[in-house]
C-alpha cells in the first residue's frame, strides 16, 4: 500500500521518515530483522561505487538510529530477516555533470536478500543512502518496517546546491569535507563554492602565486592545488560536484592588494557604500587591457584545476560609481567616443564568458549579467537569481536555464542582525530563513509548463561575514535539509498534494536527529518533546 | 598615562584588549617579555586559589593569543622581563554570594616580580583571567605591551549571569562546565539554571523519583545530584554561583506526568494558546493543598541541594484560564466564597516564598509575581525582569531589587523563526538580539541616581526551544560578552562618556579569538579583514 504522507507525520508506528522523499515509495506491514546488513556489488568494479558500500557498510555500522516519536517502542517481533544488499548499476561511465542520472530503485522483500538498481554508481549512491535510512532502531534491536518496500526514486532538480563563501571567513579542507559528507546524507549534489571575494584569496594560483601568497588570511587559512583536487574527488566519490566561483569585475578588492594597478576604486573609506556593498571596496578596472588579459589567465588556470563542466563567473554587485570615478577609466572614455561604461562592462564579459567557452565550459553568472547589463549572456549560460523570487520566471521567459537562490528564502545568514558594529540594525535580508520558510518556497512560481525544465536548479547560500569553522553545521544544517527535499522531490507527492512543514516535520526530525548521529551538529527545531509528541506542538 | 578608551579600537600597536574592561587601567610604554610566567600564591593555602593559579597556569601554558589587527606585527624589542606574578589574598572567607568582593589590583613593573593584590580568592580569580589577557604573542614571542600596567578593578553590578534553559533541551555536564569556563574568561559570575520546565524534569529528586525517572528525556539525559555537586563545585572554583530555577505554578506539565492529580489544564490540545504560552500546558493546581505541599517539598529539597544563597521560584507566564476551567479549582470556589483565582494564587505564593524564606534563602522571581499578581513578595526578593524594559524602574520604585533581562535586547534565542512547523512567521520577540544591541541596552535608564543600587544584575537568558548541545557556544558567544562588559565595567569610561560599539568592537574581536583560541566556539563578529583592519567596517 501507499503510505499517505498526510498520516506520516502523525503515525509515530511507521519507518523513519526518508528524506528527501522517493517519488515512489511503496509500503506494507512486515517488519524484518536488519541485524548485520552486507552490501554487495553485482557488476561492477567502480572504484567509485565500492568506496560508496564501503563507506555506507561504515555508517550502518555504526548507526542505531531511533526515531524520537518511537523512543518508547519496544523491539518489534519481526517476520523475516534481511539477507544481503546487491547492488546493480548499468553504465560504466562515471562522468558527473548536469545530465547525470541519478536514479535508482530500492526493494527489500519481507526476507532475504534486497536489491538496488541503478543507471550510474551516482545513482547507487542515492540509493545507498536511502538504504540507510530505512534502518530502525528499536529497544537495541535493528530492523526494517514496513517490508516489502519498493521504491523508484530520481529526482526533479537535476542541481541542487549549496554555495559556501570561503573569502570572508576561511572554513579548512576537513571541515568542507564534512560538509561534503553532511549533504551526501540529504542527496544534495553541487558544492558551489565561492572561493574567493574582497576579503581574502585563500585559493592558489601557479599563474599569480602572489594572490594566494598576499590575499590568503595566512598559511593555516589556504587551499593549495592538492587540496582542491582533494576536495574534487571527495565529492566525486558522493556524487557532488565542485562548481568553483571566480567572482568578477566586482568584490576584486584583494586582487588590487597585489596588482593594484588592475583594480579600480581600492578601498574607498569611510564612504566605501558609494563603491560597494560592503568594505573593502575594489573592482576589476575594465578600461584596462591588463585587467581582462589577467581574469582570461586565471580562467584559463582555474579551468583546468576544477574539472566541473560549469565555472560561475560571478558577476553580481557591480558598482558603476567606482568606475566613472576612476581616473583610467575616465581618460579612456574621453579618447574612445562611443565607450561608456557600460559597453566596457559588456566588453568585459563578452572576454571572460568567451574564455570560459573557449574552455568547453558552461558559464554561471548571478543574475545582474542578464539583468542589469548590456551584455547577452550565451544562451547556455546558467543564470542564478538571488535579488527578487521573479527572476526566476524573468531568466526562464528569456530562455535561459534558471538556478534558484533567492536571498528571501535561500539566504542561510539572513536574521542575524547587522555585522557594521556602529550600527544596531537587522539583515539587509532579515528575517531569519526558518526551515518552513524554506520549504514553503516554490521555485516554479509563474513558470508555465512549458518553461518548467529551464528550472534546473535551486541553491542556498551562506555569505559568511558572519560565520566561519566555529558555527558552520549550525547556519547549514538543517535547514539546507528543507531545500534539499524541494529539490529532489519537488514540492507535491503523487496526488498533486502540495506538501506543508506541518506534514513533514516528523521526518524532518528523523533527519536531524539521524545526521547529529552521524557527527553534525544540526540545530534542533523544537524541544525534544515536541519531536517525540508528533501532533502536540502546532500553532493551532 | 591613561589610554583613552575611544582611541583603542584605532591602535594597531596597543596591547591586546582586555574584556570586560577594567575600572582604572594606567598604562605605559615599555614593551616586557613574559615568557613563561610563574604565579605564586604569598599568603594562601585555600584550594580554591590554588586551583585558580594552576588553572590560569596552564591556560596561559597554552595560550599564544595574537590580536587579531597585530598580525602582520614582528616581534617586539623588549625592555625588561616579567618575574613572578605574585597572588595576595587578604580574607581567609571562601563565601560567595552577592556580597562578594570581586575587586582587585594588579601590579605589572616594566621588568621583575608582579603583583596581584584581592580582598577574596574571588577578586584574585578575576585578576588572574586579567592577567592572562595581558600576555600577546608578537611573531611567536610572548609580551606584555604598555608596562608598567596598574589596573584597579571592581565590578560595577554585583549579579551578571547567563540564565540557561536545560529542559526544552538538554545540556550534558560537561557543556555546562565549558559554559562555567566560558562565562570565567568574561568575568560573569551567575549561571541561572532554569533547571525543569514543562518539557522535561532533568534532575534528580530525593523527595520524588518519579519525577525524573518519568520526567527526564533519557538515563543519559539526566543531573544526578552528584552531577548538580559537581557543577556547584565547579562553578565555585571559577567563582560562578549556580541558582536554581525551579518555575511554579506554571511550566508544570512534566509533573503532571507523575502527579496528574495536583496539575490543571494538562496538555491541552489542541487550542493549547488559551492555557499557557507555549505547549504542553499544565499548571500546579492551586485550589490543592497537595499541589502546594508539593511544592514546599521541593523547595525543602533543593534549598538543600543547591547551596547558593538565592534561590528562584519562576512565577512566569501564569495562565488564568487554566485554572478558571479546572473542575475541582471551580468546585473550590464554589464551597469558598471570598476565594478567587487571585486569592488562590497569592495563597500558593505566600506558601512558598515562605517555605524559601524558613530555609534562609533569598527568593528570586520573574516580574510577573510583582507586577502581575495580588502577591506581595518579601522586600528582599530579587525581581527579574524581562516583559519590559521599564520593569527595571518600576521595579526599584517598589523598593525591590532587580535584575534586568529584557526580552527586546537579553534573549539570546530570539531571531531564529517560529518553531511551531505550521507557523512560517518570526520569533515573537523578533529580532535577533546583536552584540551592539547587547551592548547598547542600559539596565539604568529611567532609574534615578538613589535608586541605582536596587540595580543588582544582568542577565542574558537562553530559552532552549531550537537550541541544545550543537549550538550552545553560537548562542551564548560572544554575545554574552557584551552583556558582560556593561554588567563588570558599567557604561561608560572614567570621563562619564558612554562606550559605543564602534569603540570597543577591536577588543571585542580580541576577546572573541581569545574565545576560540581557549575552545569555546563563539561566532566571527565580521570578515576576518575587518578584524585586522580595524576602522575599515563601519557604516559611513
């Protein structure tokens, strides 16, 4: 039978909830002994897929994980007995990219030995995790629920991110990893990772070593080649892709602290607001040839370093002030007539994005590339929104392939006050983003059908003034958990029954409590006794 | 000479900031090594100094505190060389209470022995962790900066506490004992344990097993009466006081659990909202004589257990119609003519104020049994306020002694959403409380010149509803630092001007890397470049 999700919630008998949600997930009412899962490869000789049994034969060993509504449940009598997991994938091709399929399909009979199918060994680790999951438990005795369960699972979000600022705070190499590792556990697929911004460039450069040498915060606080390779495979061997942001003309402060003839508008102070969002302001000085022959070098570096097919090119908070008071800039446009400083910007880009092309890549910009300039992105370019919710329908309208981060509801550091010490104001993006909220979000608002696969993807963002390696799993987890869910899963079960937090915080719970047992310190949402008194804690 | 305050957060080169600041702080301009300082004890055989100096021995053993705007700073000619920290303690008495002395002076020459002076091994504990941050660490060489120091110190309110929320969540031991450590290096004195709530009865009762065998959330959830010694204990040594919070009449549910006859209005579901403030609901049934023998039994027990001399007897958030709808309160007032709700209230408090006042203790209350209620509190009763920040005043109009933590600037939860999974809306008390709102709240405003000493305390509270022991250090630091400073050091500086922010924020940075550097995980106030590059992140 199929297990109502409007019931899950409430029936504190059922299996842990799985999160995200399989698109189907068929149930009935056998419980069977789970005591020493063996997970077993069928066909292959994946590296890449025997790291994933081995590290999830590790966590189920390790992992009794009861869910808080059952704390009470005594050890189940239980039907049948788990035999082995085996585990079946396809294709040989291990290549990890926007088109990579991802889906699996799971059975555990009433007894015996169950059975994991899948396209890619990315799609087995979906299912693996998922496996995982549907271990109970209870009173010290580990079980199955709810058997024969059946599930066929993809998901409908082919990218689903989180983007981690690493330039304002420095976060170090392990604690990414576990990051890593943390969205593995909630099927998320893309590290987005803003490398470097105004404050500091902790990522090494052979083309410049002096950027890394001069704008790291200090040797303890870099990411050397070998660490980023490190990090590479690392999510490679989850599923996760590295897209690295290498954000340009704009928050180039630290760049100007080496080759300060190349960045326009150093520092400004006291009156940094009129140059920038925030201090240090600094940008690529787009009168200069040096300038765009430097950012096509780095690209041209920094391509072959990070292997993803995609390479953001940043692009948002361009600030034309810090231009037309530049010096260069303004004897330039005084000799070249028809330049303003709006075709130099669209020159710039036009630069930039073609080295990326040039570089077979796949460029991302924030949405102000399309939006707020003369340039026209090419038209596989993924555009990510952050400054409206409409721009998700305005980037798709266009024709371009959207990814969803609105500040509104994706931003992880919104709602926790401002961070200038002389003054005692909110967010810019306050308030907090709960996890409903986040939930709530529909990143399909005014798409028509018709548009629906330009959305390919959604991402929360931690811009990190006011985070670092002290408070990271707090600000991340669980929260990204909600996103995750609405990525993967979409937003309504098979019945076109748009699904609300009040339906979903049982399992929502299920994952918070299953990832603290795995070392992350996600936060809770409630006081344990409304996690383990399903139903008693709504706003009525 | 004087260092002027306002000039501080400016100087690169002064020495490390000391947090809270001290009352009389004469420095001048030798720079001295300080290697590996000894601290000896003069004129003491009390274990509690003893373990004080071997404490801070090894902190500073450990310790290479680099301020964060010094570290481009090379290592610093020296003039002298620090000898021995030489500890005297006038008073042989080990009692801590409100009356304690905390002042004390400290003596750093430009070269030889120093000196610690204090009236009580308390003051020399608050020297010591002065002391301690005396010492910078230069290109790997360890300095005091700006010698000879004389610092004279005393706090300016006798109570700064952190209250703490350990039944919504739990707290293990030994985070408690972190948090005892963590509140030492700020010079808090008071950890206020809101020890059970309506959720959860964590502790230990002699009197009534039940209640924690039925009430704590787990055998390894629980504060046995041997973890509540050593908690006092350890609090003690870092001359901390514990007071208890046991809440009555409300907050009650988790009796209930094990007494459903003396509790009213038990889990009302689900329009709970018209029986307390949050769920469950429950209240002590005071139309029973057996709900207030309860109660004294508690109180005799714990006024036992818990040796500081104040203890707290909650009285918050009281529901009127919990009672109004109880069968056997309406039986009451139906057989007892001149009884109302208010008569049985006041009743119920008459009793156990009394029950704490024959154990010679101080009762502490939330405002709501002075403001709120046809009760009379004993004039020593220490009112904590919280509802509103005018509550201070009237507080110490009434002639009561108050201790201020205003919801609008002391709760450190608010900010962080709704927890209620159907309510997508802001935490009530909305918005997230910063460091500079911290900072910038005056528990004196409104209080006239004669009233100010009836101002006796600061507390921040952390109320546990979407916190436990992943996210303690994020909630508590360094946010409570900034109550801290204001509660030891007073508004404003010896000229009568008012600290702001923007002046002390690089000592707060330095305190906040302090933090870390000692293991507590206290958030990044800003981007790391803002640390270093003091006056660079302001709002213009």
């Amino acid at each position: 039978m199929k297990v109502a999700l409007s019931l899950l919630g409430f029936l504190s008998c059922a299996a842990a909830g799985l999160w995200p949600y399989p698109a189907v997930y068929d149930t009935s009412n056998a419980t069977i002994a789970a005591d020493r899962p063996l997970i077993v490869a069928m066909n292959s000789y994946s590296p890449l897929l025997n790291g994933a049994i081995s590290r999830y034969t590790d966590i189920i060993a390790k992992e009794r994980f009861t869910p808080p509504a059952d704390y009470k449940l005594k050890a189940p009598q239980t039907s049948g007995e788990l035999g082995r997991l085996l585990v079946e994938v396809e294709s040989d091709s291990e290549d990890l990219n926007m088109e990579t399929d991802e889906s699996y399909t799971l059975d555990i009979p009433a007894g015996g030995d169950a059975s994991l199918k899948a396209k890619t060994v990315y799609g087995a680790m979906r299912g693996l995790e998922t496996f995982s999951q549907l271990l109970d438990t209870l009173e010290g005795k580990r079980v199955i629920r709810d058997t024969p369960v059946h599930i066929k699972d993809q998901p409908v979000l082919a990218h689903r991110g989180i983007s981690l600022d690493t330039s304002r705070n420095y976060y170090p190499v392990s604690l990414l990893k576990h990051t890593l590792d943390a969205m593995s556990y909630n099927k998320i697929n893309v590290l987005h990772w803003h490398i470097v911004d105004a404050q500091s460039w902790p990522v090494e450069s052979k083309t410049y070593p002096e950027l890394q040498q001069n704008g790291a915060y200090g040797k303890d606080m870099q990411y050397s080649y070998s660490d980023v390779r490190d990090i590479i495979s690392y999510g490679q061997e989850r599923g996760i892709r590295i897209i690295p942001e290498f954000d340009m003309p704009g928050h180039m402060y630290i760049v100007g602290e080496t080759f300060p003839k190349i960045v326009s508008c150093m520092d400004k102070q006291p009156n940094w607001d009129k140059y920038a969002a925030e201090p240090p302001s600094g940008q690529l000085n787009i009168a200069k040839t040096d300038a765009s022959d430097f950012a096509i070098k780095l690209i041209n570096e920094y391509t072959k370093l990070f292997t993803d097919e995609v390479f953001h090119l940043g692009g948002d908070e361009v600030n034309r002030n810090c231009w037309e008071e530049d010096p260069d800039v303004k004897e330039y446009l005084k000799t070249h007539n028809n330049a303003t400083v709006e075709t130099l910007l669209s020159d710039f880009y036009t630069k930039v994005h073609g080295a990326v092309k040039n570089q077979k890549k796949i460029g991302m910009s924030w949405e102000e590339t399309l939006f707020h300039s003369e340039y026209v992105p090419p038209k596989d370019t993924l555009i990510q929104t952050w400054i409206d919710e409409q721009s998700i329908p305005k980037t798709v309208q266009k024709g371009y392939r959207s990814i969803a981060s609105p500040a509104s509801a994706y931003y992880l550091d919104c709602g926790h006050g401002a961070w200038l010490p002389n003054f005692d104001g909110n967010s810019w993006c306050d308030p907090y983003k709960t996890w409903q909220h986040i939930y709530k979000f529909n990143p399909w608002a005014n798409v028509t059908e018709a548009e629906r696969k330009l959305v390919v993807g959604a991402e929360v963002a931690l811009w990190s003034e006011q985070s670092d390696e002290t408070s990271l799993d707090n600000y991340l987890w669980p929260r990204s958990a909600a996103m995750a869910e609405i990525a993967w899963s979409g937003r309504t079960d098979s019945k076109g029954h748009v699904r609300t937090p009040e339906e979903v915080v049982q399992r929502m719970h299920d994952q918070r409590f299953r990832m603290v047992g795995r070392g992350v310190n996600a936060e809770p949402l409630q006081p344990l006794w409304c996690a383990r008194n399903p139903g008693h804690c709504l706003l009525p």
